[in-house]
C-alpha cells in the first residue's frame, strides 16, 4: 500500500485528532475569557491582575483550575456569612491629634475603635509563651475561646488539647477554631491525616465545641483552597487575650529551652480592647459553625495602654493591614524599625519604605537570614535589593528563623500582628494586628528588635548578586509574586 493510499485511509483519524487538539486549545482561551470579568474584578492590584492573566493566557485550561482553587480572593458567601457585628461602644482614651487621625483612619478601614489595655505583656521567648499561655487556659472560669492557624500534633499541641479538655470538664464553655490548611500543616506525620479529627475528639468529648475554618473540599457552607484564617488568638472570660505570630507547637514555644525554636513574638492583653478581639472571633467563628452571638458586655476602662485592633482579610476590601503600615511610614520621622519572616511586598507597601529612607528616616527591615519558604527567599531578591540601593537599612537574623511580625515608629507606636509583608497576608488570608499608641509599648518593641539585631548583619548589594539566568528567574518571580 502507498502512501497516499495509506494517508487516505487514516484521513478520518488524523482530521478528528486535529480537531479536537484545536478544540481542546481553543476551549480553554473561551474559559479564560468567560473568567476574565472575575479576575479584572476580584485581583485589588495590578501586580496581581497581571500575574494571573500571564497564567492565563500562557496555560489557559491550567490556569482557569488553578485560579478557580487559588485565585479567588472574593467570596460573596463569606460576606454573606459575615454578621454585622459592631465592637461595644466603649470609652476612648485620649490621643494626640497625629496619632487620633491615623487612629481615626484606620478605624473605617478594617480597625475596632482604640480602646485601653489595662495590661499589655509582650513576650519574645518561646518558654514564657509557652507558660503564659497554659497558665491563661488554667486561669479560665467561664470560657475560652481559642483561633489558631496551625495547631501541631506534637507535645505542646498535645498539653493545649489536654488542658482544653480539662476545662470543658469542669464545665467552662471551651471553643476551639483552626484553619483547615493549618490542620494539615500540623501533623507530624503523613500518615496522621486519618487521625486529624480523633486529635481533638477529647475536647468535643468533654462538652467543648471544634471547628474548623474554611474546609477545603466544598460543602454546604463556605469552604477555600485559598483563602485562609492565619490569626492566632486566645481569649479568656472576656477579660484576657493573647495575640501574635506564635501557632501552638513546639517550633515556637515549649518547657524547656531550644536553640533550634523560632524566634516570634506574642503579647498578652487585658482590658477592654479584648471586647475588639472577641467581636472579630465571633464573625469567624459564624463563618464556621453558622452559630451567631453577639459580644458579651465588657466593663469601662479608660486608664491604660492605647490599643487599636485591626482585621484584614478577604472579607474587608479595605486592605486594612497594608494601609496600617503606609499611614505609619508616612507619619513617620526619626526611625523606622520591622521585622517580618517573608518580604513580597505590593507595590505601594515598597513605595512607602523607599519614601521614607528618601525622607530623611532611618528604615531597618529584619528579614531571615533563610527562611522556612525557599521560594519566597528567591522572590524578595529583587525587593530587597532595590531597597538597599535606596536606602533602607535590610538587615539577614542569622542565627535561625525569625517568624516575628511587628514594627516601631518613631518609639510613638508599634505594632504586633499575624500578617507577614507579603501578598497574600496583605490580600488573601485573614490577619490581626494590635496597634500600640504608647511610648513605652513602642521601646519595648524597639528593644526587641534591637537584641534580635545583635545577631543579623546588614545587607549590600554585594549579598544579593545578580547575572544573566539570574536576573531572568528574579525578573520571573518578580513578576508571580502576587501569587506567592
């Protein structure tokens, strides 16, 4: 048989493998284009916007799926899910007229009213936030209420479970919240996924209640791939609360001294300001279980600590974090000093340090030296370097990881939060932050910097070197890094 003759008698074949690879090409450029409206409307930078069109255009039917899972930051079922739940009206201490309209702004982007602290302690050593926080759980008589993004497996998680339970038995109302991812990200074994839900049976066996936050296989109510709740908060009888970077495992905290532990930072709040945190619980946690309570009646208290707490996440499209820190760097005037583990920032997050280094301000920024997240170290690259060569002051902790997240400004405020400098703690994830309207909290903060400074170096250009195949791949994840 010829060739021809051949070529002739697999004609069908061939015709129908070449149209269905045409269609299948082209079926995914009409997906893409019947996605597109979400996208233009949902992705709140244009960083982020370009990012996933490049995604898009390049792998249409791979980067429909993956924005569909990973890209979506508005979830109207979130916000329909959200009660309009409003922080007591409360006395506010008194503030300077600078200092009251950042306060002020804030206010009506994301931030509860400033309210006073009665008593704010602030930890940086994993062995005293690892007995503050038992003995905050030991201390509870009516509730405890507990958000935590990662609750590991392993001995602390273990003693937290154990003491939760102890409580419930004794008859105090005991509500334990963790992200579904962070669920995940806590076992220390793959093969302990099939005993996720038997780790905390002794808490629901007890009379406690468990939840978990945004599943991610879909259900009847809201459920994510990506968006996640990364706060970390304990809440005590409406009276105490602890807040900050710290999950609870023994990476962060423990009873005996670790060298290999991260360095991060809590604080422990008392006073009404815990009626802003339990407000935000309440919201989450209705989002979780559907259940909707109001927040209890808290006492007046106008002596103490200035503190403003602040929510961010994909149900408030005000960016609440990353304005913080713009209105602080542009409020300030002497000294900048933050810390944070992961450095991808916005473009107008970068904007802001870079204008104040040109402003006169000295700008320190702690990085790790090498971080937990490799691909994250490789994208901040060329952002550090471009705020070396205007002027900020980045400076590599070298000793371990540093998983802190606070900042001081001018030793007038500061800040602790569960938000990392990076995209997706600014857009996606559901974050909070304490803002400090007081000196003495802003040096002790300062402090903290400093001691961790005295094991970090200060980077050059020279740390950060950059050539052909280089540059293309810092080029490229300069350009993905809204989707780190």
């Amino acid at each position: 048989m010829g060739v021809l003759e051949q070529l002739s008698e697999n004609l069908p074949v061939l015709t129908s493998a070449i149209v269905g690879f045409w269609a299948f090409f082209l079926s995914g450029y009409l997906f893409v284009l019947l996605l597109l409206p979400r996208v233009l409307s949902e992705q709140k930078t244009a960083g982020g916007a370009w990012a996933w069109l490049m995604l898009l255009f390049v792998l249409p039917h791979f980067g429909v799926v993956t924005y569909l899972l990973f890209g979506g930051r508005h979830l109207r079922l979130i916000e329909r899910l959200y009660p309009d739940l409003k922080v007591p009206a409360l006395p506010a201490p008194p503030l300077d007229s600078t200092l009251s309209a950042a306060a002020n702004n804030l206010a009506r982007h994301g931030g509860a009213p400033v309210l006073t602290a009665t008593r704010v302690h602030m930890i940086g050593d994993g062995v005293e936030a690892y007995e503050a926080i038992m003995a905050l759980i030991d201390g509870a008589r009516e509730r405890i209420d507990v958000s935590i993004f990662i609750l590991y497996q392993d001995e602390v998680g273990h003693e937290v479970v154990r003491r939760l339970t102890k409580k419930a038995e004794e008859g105090v109302e005991v509500r334990l919240m963790v992200d579904a991812a962070g669920m995940l990200l806590g076992l220390k074994r793959f093969r302990d996924l099939l005993s996720i839900r038997s780790f905390t049976r002794p808490v629901r066996e007890a009379g406690g209640q468990v939840a978990t936050f945004l599943p991610m296989l879909p259900r009847k109510r809201a459920w994510s791939v990506n968006l996640r709740n990364h706060r970390k908060m304990i809440l005590v009888d409406d009276e105490r609360a602890m807040m900050g970077g710290m999950n609870l495992g023994a990476e962060y905290m423990g009873a005996a001294p670790d060298a290999a532990r991260w360095q991060d930072l809590i604080t422990l709040l008392e006073g009404p300001v815990v009626a802003a945190m339990q407000t935000i619980f309440e919201e989450d946690w209705h989002i979780a279980t559907g259940e909707h309570r109001p927040p209890p009646t808290y006492s007046h208290a106008i002596n103490g600590v200035p503190v403003q707490i602040l929510a961010n996440g994909p149900a408030f499209y005000s960016d609440a974090f990353s304005r913080l820190t713009q209105v602080a760097l542009r409020e300030a005037r002497q000294r900048v000093a933050i810390i944070t583990p992961y450095y991808v920032p916005d473009q107008a997050l970068q904007a802001a340090l870079i204008a104040a280094a040109h402003g006169g301000v000295r700008v320190d920024l702690m990085i790790p030296a090498v971080s937990n997240h490799r691909s994250a170290d490789w994208a901040r690259r060329v952002f550090v370097r471009e705020l070396i060569q205007e002027g900020v002051n980045v400076l590599a902790y070298q000793p371990g990881m540093v998983h802190a997240k606070c900042a001081v400004i001018d030793e007038t405020l500061g800040w602790i939060s569960s938000a990392n400098l990076d995209m997706r703690s600014i857009t996606l994830n559901f974050e909070i932050a304490a803002v400090f309207y007081d000196p003495d909290c802003a040096r002790e903060l300062l402090s903290y910097f400093e001691r961790l400074a005295e094991d970090a170096v200060t980077l050059t250009s020279d740390d950060l070197p950059t050539s052909g195949s280089r540059a293309i791949g810092e080029g490229l994840l300069r350009l993905l890094s809204p989707l780190i």
